[in-house]
C-alpha cells in the first residue's frame, strides 16, 4: 500500500494511484485508464486485444494532434502508425490491427504497478496468453464506476496526461521547467523556449485527485464538473491579503493552491481572507508531498517553490505561517469535518 492509500484504501485512491504516480517512459498508461473508465460502463467483463485497440488508439491519436511527442522514446512503430492514421494514410482497421500487436507490450504487464511494487487492488486480469487473447475486466473496476468519485476521474487522468506530455514537448531542463497558475481562467499554464505562456489544463482537475475528491478543509465530496452544485472553489491557503506584506507573487503558487467546498471557501461561516488555524499547516504539506510524489513536471515545480528536501519544505511552511500571524492575527477552522483523508 502507497502513502497515498494509506489513510482512505478506496477504490477511487487505489486508481488514483495509478494514474497519479509513478514514473513514466510513455503516456500508455493514461490512456489504457481512459479505455478502461469507459468500458467500466459496459456490462461485459471480457475484452479482446482487437476490442481493447480501438478506445485506446483513439485516446493516443487524439493526443497526437495536441503533443507530437507521446514517450521518451526516440521511435516506436506504434505511435508512427498512429500518425499515419491521423494523417490518413492508413485505415482504422489497420490502425486496430498495429494497436493490437505493438500497442498493449508493456502498458498491460506495468499498470498496476506503483511505486516498484504493485497495488492491492486489480481494475483487470490479464489474459493475453489465454483463450481471451485480452483482458478480463473485475468486480473493482464496475464497482468504481458506481462511486461517486468516478465522475472527476477522467478529467484527473486527462489532466495528468496534459501535464506529462506539455513535459515531454518542451523539453525544457527541470530546473527550468516551472508550471504556474493563471487566476484568470483557472489554469496551470508553462512558460515555452520563447518566453509564451501555455495553458496546460485545468486547475481543479490537476489537483483534485491529490486531495483524492475531497474539500481540502472539511473533507467532503467535491466535483470537478463544470456546472455541479458542489463544483470545488480553487482557494489561497495563505490569502490574499499577505500580497502586500511580503507574500507577493509567491501567493498564487501551485504550492499555495487548495480545492474547496463553498461552504468551507465563502459561505456563512467560511474561510474568506482569513488564515486556517496551525493544524492544517501539516495537511498541506502532506499534499504537497503528494504533488512531489508524481513526479515531473509538477514535482520540480513544487521543490523549487519550496525546498529541496523534506525538511526544506517544512521550514518553509513554518516560517510562512509565522509570518502570515504576525499579520493577520486571527485564524479560522471549519465548524465540521468528515472523516480525514489527507
């Protein structure tokens, strides 16, 4: 079991697990997690490799047209012939029969490995030496699918994907490499060799997954979805109003970033431009470290916000808070809390 999994051992943190960590020599992964969330919806439990083809080709060459580079990989006929599909060059038929061959070689043995060790819980058996020639989807994977949480997961793990490939395409070093937050359109956005700022994705489905679909203050279920009642609130831990007093521009730092309920952010008894008591210093931190956990590029983003090491990151935290009293004096909790997941 994962650090991450530790607190709440969920189906919904057991794939998030997946999708979210770990390190990656190509975006396979995500998209066998898109095919996978889709088929979860059908009522059958045995997919071929020529079945599995066409979702997960689909989910490569669409990708393909927003990120030409898809692995670290110099060459991989796989996804040349997903470039010649989508140049047209090829059919489907024949793209399904490529997929089917060289698509699936590592992705299958490697998915639910975390962390060099594989997780509990399995979404699919593997039976590519078996009758089926493919896949055998389990109780855990349809169980998923009627959580609550399913919802935000295809948006987690196409903002995942979004984050890794932006990496990949810029080939920037990682000292270099930083992704910052655009309040405006509440994007993650990166700075490209020409000094262009790009958007990436969207803020909440990049950081929804490490609070694990709860509010960061009260740990109730948040949503993602545009136009949900509970759509989550991207909030300043340390407010606003420290801008003027030192904070500066640090403030709007992906380290800084929160989701919450709108309960917790500006309701009648909420947060607003006040400090969260001393107690949830720590809870940042903790997802903070799982924002490090997932590796690049949000990895060296977070390091170079705030230190290096582990001890590093604490003292930074610490000293910040003790400033942010100094100023606003006065601090506040939520009236209740569910139970913790960070």
């Amino acid at each position: 079991m994962t650090r991450f999994t530790e607190v709440q051992p969920t189906l919904e943190n057991h794939w998030r697990s997946i999708i979210l960590f770990g390190r990656n020599v190509a975006s396979y992964k995500f998209a066998l997690g898109k095919s996978l969330l889709d088929l979860s919806a059908q009522d059958k439990d045995v997919v071929t490799l020529e079945e599995l083809s066409g979702p997960f080709s689909r989910c490569i060459c669409e990708h393909l047209k927003i990120a030409d580079k898809q692995s670290t990989s110099s060459s991989s006929k796989f996804l040349q012939a997903c470039r010649k599909f989508n140049r047209v060059e090829i059919t489907e038929d024949e793209l399904r029969n490529v997929t089917a061959r060289l698509g699936f070689n590592n992705v299958i043995d490697a998915s639910h490995v975390v962390q060099n060790g594989e997780i509990e819980v399995r979404f699919f058996e593997d039976e590519r030496q078996g009758k089926t020639k493919g896949i055998r989807l389990t109780d855990d994977l349809f169980r998923l699918h009627e959580q609550y949480q399913y919802r935000n997961l295809p948006s987690e793990v196409e903002a995942r994907w979004r984050l890794v490939e932006t990496a990949w395409q810029l080939d920037l070093p990682r000292h270099v490499l930083s992704v910052e937050y655009d309040p405006d359109g509440d994007f993650l956005i990166v700075q490209d060799r020409r000094l262009e700022r790009r958007p990436i994705t969207a803020c909440r489905d990049a950081l929804n997954g490490y609070q694990k679909g709860k509010c960061f203050y009260c740990f109730r279920d948040i949503s993602i979805e545009r136009f949900a009642d509970n759509l989550a609130d991207v909030d300043h831990f340390f407010p606003h109003t420290l801008k003027p007093h030192g904070f500066g521009d640090s403030i709007d730092k992906v380290w800084n970033l929160v989701l919450a309920c709108r309960v917790c952010n500006r309701g009648e008894r909420g947060k607003f431009d006040r400090l969260p008591d001393s107690r949830l210093l720590g809870r940042l931190h903790q997802r903070n470290s799982f924002l490090i956990d997932s590796h690049h590029p949000l990895r060296n983003t977070l390091m170079t916000q705030t230190g290096q090491s582990e001890p590093e990151r604490r003292r930074f935290l610490k000293e910040s808070y003790k400033r942010a009293t100094e100023i606003l004096v006065q601090t506040w909790h939520p009236k209740d809390e569910d139970e913790p997941t960070l």
